[in-house]
C-alpha cells in the first residue's frame, strides 16, 4: 500500500506513560519494533541523517508533541493512512476515486488492527482540530494541511514541504506513519 509513495512506518514498545516519548524514540529510530516487523524506512541510511539524525523529521521536544497533534476515530484513522498511498504533487488517481478505493481501506485497516480495539489515534492534520472525524477522501493528501514535523534542511538535494502523519497509541505499541511530500 505505502510502498511507492516516500512514507515512513514504524512501530516501537509503548514503555512510558506519557506516549509522546515513545512516539519521539521511533521518529529517532533508537527503538526496534517489537514483534520484529520490518519497517518502512526509505532513509534509514540516507547521509542527511549525519546532519540531522532523524532525518526528514525534525520532531518537537516530547513535552511539545501532544500539542502539535488532534485526536482521531479509528475510521478516520483509517483513511489518514490509506490516503498515504497518494503522491503529494502528482497524483492522478485520488484513493477516493481509484477502483480499488475499498482494497487501499482494507490495507489500511489491517495495518492499524495491530494495535487493536482500544488504540488511540492523533494526527498532525489541522482537519481534526474541530472533529475527531475528518473526511480525508474527499480532501486527500493535497487537501490536508498540517502541523509540519519535518526538517527545514535542505540537504541532499530534496526539499521537504508538506506532511501527514498518524500516530497509534496502545497499551504495549505506538505506531508512527507519515507520508512527505518532497521534490
């Protein structure tokens, strides 16, 4: 689903209970999943990371996070993380109107059923600032304006200008998904 879009998806141990700490140790990657999953990371090794080491993120402190992100319902949830599958700039087929519109949700859904029935969900879209139920297809990634928690280095010839992101919270997991628009 997330494979050919530039996305980050990572999950970490939930070990602090203020969640924003773990969220801010997988946007470092200075934790492993737990279950072992891989993860999907296209600059784990890219050399801006010398530079800035979370690289493309430039997250806030952790007492800064919570304040940066809106709360989600898990259908909601859902169609954040399915709209990752579009491209910033150039996207010709919207999840909204794709053919497989309900395959890319069900993906999605899978994905967020790892963290189970009582997860909590925040996102960094100013969408969900007044409701907790945002309608992301009908907007997608080009519609949807957010609180950035990316660098504003220039390095490696790519400039980063726009971001989704979706966190999962549970009791044992965070999981941290973000879509970069770059170019």
């Amino acid at each position: 689903m997330l494979d050919d879009t530039y996305t980050f998806a990572a999950t970490g141990p939930r070990r602090n209970e203020n969640w924003a700490y773990d969220v801010h140790a997988v946007l470092h990657r200075t934790v492993a999943d737990p279950r072992g999953w891989v993860r999907l990371d296209w600059d784990r090794t890219n050399t801006a990371r010398h530079t800035v080491p979370a690289y493309p993120f430039d997250p806030p402190d952790v007492s800064e996070i919570p304040d940066r992100l809106y709360p989600l319902d898990p259908e909601a949830a859902v169609a954040a993380l399915a709209i990752m599958a579009e491209e910033w700039q150039s996207e010709h087929a919207p999840v909204r109107s794709r053919p497989d519109r309900d395959a890319v949700l069900a993906d999605a859904r899978i994905l967020l059923d790892r963290y189970g029935p009582t997860a909590r969900y925040w996102t960094n879209a100013t969408a969900a600032a007044g409701d907790p139920a945002p309608d992301f297809l009908a907007a997608g990634l080009q519609g949807t304006k957010s609180h950035g928690f990316l660098t504003s280095e220039y390095l490696n010839g790519l400039d980063l200008f726009e971001d989704l992101g979706l966190i999962a919270v549970a009791d044992e997991e965070v999981g941290v998904f973000w879509s970069f628009g770059a170019y």
